[in-house]
C-alpha cells in the first residue's frame, strides 16, 4: 500500500473513532515498553511523551487529525512589536493537587524545560526570553520570526510551580531520581495513582479536568510486557484490552480472528542507521584497523549499498514497512522530492566503495541496537548485520533494552547504531534541529555520531523562519541533498504502525502513535 493510502486508511480511522456510549470500565493495556519516568522534562522519548501526555498538558495540543488545538491556551497570535508569539491563558484551570493554574507555572515550566539537566532544550532554541504580561498571557520572544513554533511546542507540559518546589524538583530528573520520577501532578484527563516501574501504571478519570472527557474510563492499567508472544497471549486471553505494537508477523492472522480488531497504517517514524563521525578511533573491533573508517563517507555509502530494505521489508516487516530515502517520511512537510531516490542495493558497488577507502580486506566494528523499542528491532539488526559482512563491514552486534541504550549512545559506546525518529511538528526542519545540526548543548541533542556540516548549520535559522514556502523548500532540498550526499545517516524504512484491541474497544490511532485514553470507550 501506498503511503497516500496508508495515510488516507489513518484519516478514516480518525473519522471512524466516534466514542461509544457505554457503561464505565476499567481499560487495561500493554506495550513492550515502560516510560522510564514520570517527569515530563527529562526524556524527550515517545513512550514517555505519549504516556505523559494523558497527565499533563501544554498551552496546544494536536487534536486526532494532528492538526494544532488550544489546550492550556485558548488563543495564540503573532507578536507585533518584536518576534514571538503570545498566548492566552485558560482560566479556572486547575492542577491534580487542586492548585490553580497560572503563567507563572508556564513560567516555571519554561525554565525547568531549558535548564541543562533537561532533554527538551532544543525546543526552546529559537526563543531569548519568555514575558509574564498577567496571570493570563505570556510572550514567547524568538530571535527571528518563528512560524513553526506553536506546533514545536505540542508536547510542552506544564508543571505547578509551588508542588515541584515543594518537592525538590526545581530542574529534571534526567540522571538522577527525584520525586518527578514516580510523581505526577497534571492538569490533563487522567490522575497518576500507582506507579511501580517495569511492572504497572494505574490511572484514574480526572473529576474536574477542564474540558468534556469523551471516555468511559473508570480506571486505566498500563502493563509493560517485554515479550511480544506474552503480549498477544494476554490480549487473545482477555488479560488486556489492548496491544501495542502489534508484532507485524500476527497481524494477517488477527485480521481473521474473532473478538479482535487490528488498527493499521504508517509511523511517522524513520528507521534508520547511524555512525561515529568523529571519533579518532573504533569504539570496538579490529585492534588492527587504524584509526575510525566511518569518518569516510565512502565507507558509510558501502554500507548504504551494502542494505537491501525491501528484503528487509518483505520478510521480517510482512510488506507493511515503506523504503525512507530522508529523515522523514514522504508526505509530511518539507519532504524533498528532489531526493526521493534511496541507495541502491549492490553489494558490487559497496565492495567498490571499500577498495577505494583502503579497506578491500573489510574491518570489524561494533553496532549497537536496541531490542524492545521498535518493530522487530533485534531481528533487523541481525539482518543488517549478515547484510554488511557481505561487503566487509563486520559487524560485532550488541542488542540492549531501551532503558539502557541511550546512555550508551550519549556516551559514545558505538561505531554504528539503530535509531528510529519522528518529527513532533511534522516538519523537515524537527530532524535537522536535533539529529543533523552541529551539538551545542541546545542544537543536536540526538545527533550522538557528532555530525557536523557547516552549510546546514547555516541553513537551519533561516529554514526556521522563512515564511516563504518555495524559498523554504528550496532550502529543505538543499539540506536533504547535503545529508545524502555525506551519507550523514542511512535512512532505511518508514516503521508500520499495528495495534489490536478486543471488539468493543473503541479508540484513535494517531500516525506519531502517541496513544490517548480520553477517546478511548469500552463495550461490555
């Protein structure tokens, strides 16, 4: 299927999700990864966003079609005097712990999501200073003008000010635990009562949230189940509600089977490989290689060459997955035609590539992937790394749980690694901010091989705020062209998205699959 259509099949299932009218229910689910905390500022990850965002709530929200909608904001509108943006505040809003909300909470929060210790700095680069006008309207001031920011700001959640303080969580718990860590306290639909961590959330309706709640919920129970066969025994037993992911090897089977419902289309997820561009030396492999082959773009084109997706699609991903020839998908905003075509699969070229580096004899090096954070994860790896042996690249493969990954990876601990991305504002410039843009501290905070290219350093403030449509595209192909050319990544497929729910779950499916309890009804 095409991806028009699998975005055309995601729409319908928007439209399709009508909440039902039923008697209340608990709502019980699973998925083979655990949010890691609690603490809305110190991992910039989609199962702690997602998770987080049924708790807490930021000034916008992206509603189920994806577009932008108030939240804790009624109103946004451009700055006239300066650049930035100025927001409303809603009244009458108040936190879980029954303390008001205000802007000095934004304020906080501000603060809180820019300081070291957080793992959302970047979305706040653009922005110099934020302005408390009253306890009802704040300004965000950017250094240039900044059409993108409202949506940059989606998952932007809110934190009282006075509970955090009372707490000792003034700054994030990103190294270190802290009361955030196990503790919430929202203004969202749902209340956190019990967390114990890898083995069960509990959450409850929100009494007083401040706008109508669509659901039936009584209570809702989140499992963490590693195994994937453990997951879909539990779901064909009645055990949960509710799978996601979906292992994509079921997926045919359940279609046909009575009681449960499949909910399919597209990520908008790039899976992809990445390299240590500037380490002097291999992290693991050859004692012999000198020096770090992967600072070589023909060595990183060999093992694009080297990399057949659609094999890789067809067998461990049923054909539901779609080639990537960017850091996004094709279809979302500032996807460059120009650069639609992936490398090839050809193992003559990328031995080719090889014998011009100086290494036709191959070297062994050390890939690192993760095993429960995407779609067969492991398996791919294993694939990958069969696949580079044929041409040289000799793969020395260590897979690892999500938990432990990325601080592996901010570390330096690797040669080549896996990594999966989805651009929260739907944009071209998401990625290029935090996986393509030369490290700052703020700028390519996921940028671990320490990619750096003076051209697209000097193309992203202006990407950013260019209101020009074909000027701006102009400058995203460019980009695009840039990153191919130096082989900064290979990105590999765009990920599928398979859940399932027994019949009488009624729910939405959003494309970045951040899963949302408040349009969520369950049938007895």
């Amino acid at each position: 299927m095409t991806r028009t259509a699998m975005l055309a099949t995601s729409t319908a299932l928007f439209i399709a999700s009508i909440p039902l009218a039923a008697q209340a229910e608990t709502f019980r689910w699973a998925s083979t990864t655990d949010p890691q905390t609690m603490d809305p500022h110190a991992a910039n990850l989609a199962p702690v966003t997602s998770f987080l965002n049924n708790i807490y709530e930021g000034l916008v929200r992206r509603a189920a079609d994806m577009t932008i909608e108030p939240s804790l904001a009624t109103s946004w509108e451009p700055l006239t005097d300066t650049h930035g943006w100025r927001f409303r505040l809603r009244e009458g809003v108040r936190f879980h712990g029954g303390e008001a909300f205000t802007a000095d909470d934004v304020l906080f929060s501000y603060q809180r999501a820019i300081a070291e210790q957080s793992d959302v700095r970047s979305w706040f680069a653009p922005v110099t200073e934020l302005r408390v006008i009253d306890d009802v309207t704040v300004d965000f001031v950017t250094a240039a003008p900044n059409p993108l920011f409202p949506d940059s700001i989606a998952n932007f959640m809110i934190l009282d000010r006075g509970w955090a303080e009372a707490n000792g969580a003034e700054v994030p718990a990103r190294d270190e635990e802290k009361f955030t860590t196990r503790n919430t306290n929202g203004t969202g639909p749902f209340i956190l009562t019990a967390r114990d961590p890898g083995v069960e959330i509990r959450l409850v309706p929100n009494p007083d949230w401040w706008d109508t709640a669509t659901h039936n919920l009584t209570e809702a129970v989140f499992n963490p189940i590693e195994n994937a066969a453990t997951g879909l025994a539990a779901l064909l037993s009645g055990e949960i509600d509710m799978l996601a992911p979906l292992p994509v090897r079921d997926v045919a089977r359940l279609r046909e089977t009575t009681g449960i419902r499949t909910f399919e289309g597209l990520e908008t997820r790039v899976i992809m490989l990445g390299f240590n561009h500037t380490a002097e030396a291999l992290w693991s492999g050859d004692a012999d290689t000198t020096g770090n082959p992967f600072t070589d773009p023909r060595v990183r084109q060999a093992a694009a060459h080297a990399i057949d997706v659609a094999a890789i699609n067809q067998v461990l991903m049923s054909g539901m997955a779609e080639p990537a020839s960017q850091l996004l998908p094709e279809g979302l905003s500032g996807w460059s035609a120009a650069h639609a075509a992936r490398p090839a699969h050809n193992q003559d070229a990328a031995r080719a590539l090889m014998a011009e580096a100086g290494l036709a004899d191959g070297f062994g090096f050390g890939l690192r992937c993760t095993n429960d954070r995407y779609l067969n994860d492991e398996f791919i790896c294993q694939v990958i790394t069969g696949m580079l042996q044929q041409v040289g690249l000799n793969a020395q493969l260590e897979t690892m749980p999500v938990r432990n990954y990325w601080g592996e990876l901010r570390d330096g601990n690797f040669d080549m690694f896996l990594l999966g991305w989805s651009p929260g504002t739907f944009d071209a410039e998401h990625p290029i901010r935090f996986l393509a843009a030369t490290p700052d501290g703020t700028l390519g905070t996921w940028n671990f091989g320490g990619f750096s290219d003076a051209r697209v350093d000097e193309l992203l403030p202006l990407i950013q705020q260019e209101l020009d449509t074909a000027t701006r595209q102009a400058m995203l192909d460019e980009v695009a062209g840039i990153l191919q050319d130096r082989v900064a990544y290979v990105p590999l497929y765009t990920e599928p998205l398979v859940w399932a729910a027994r019949d009488g779950v009624d729910l939405v499916q959003r494309p970045d699959n951040f899963f949302m309890l408040r349009w969520v009804s369950v049938l007895d």
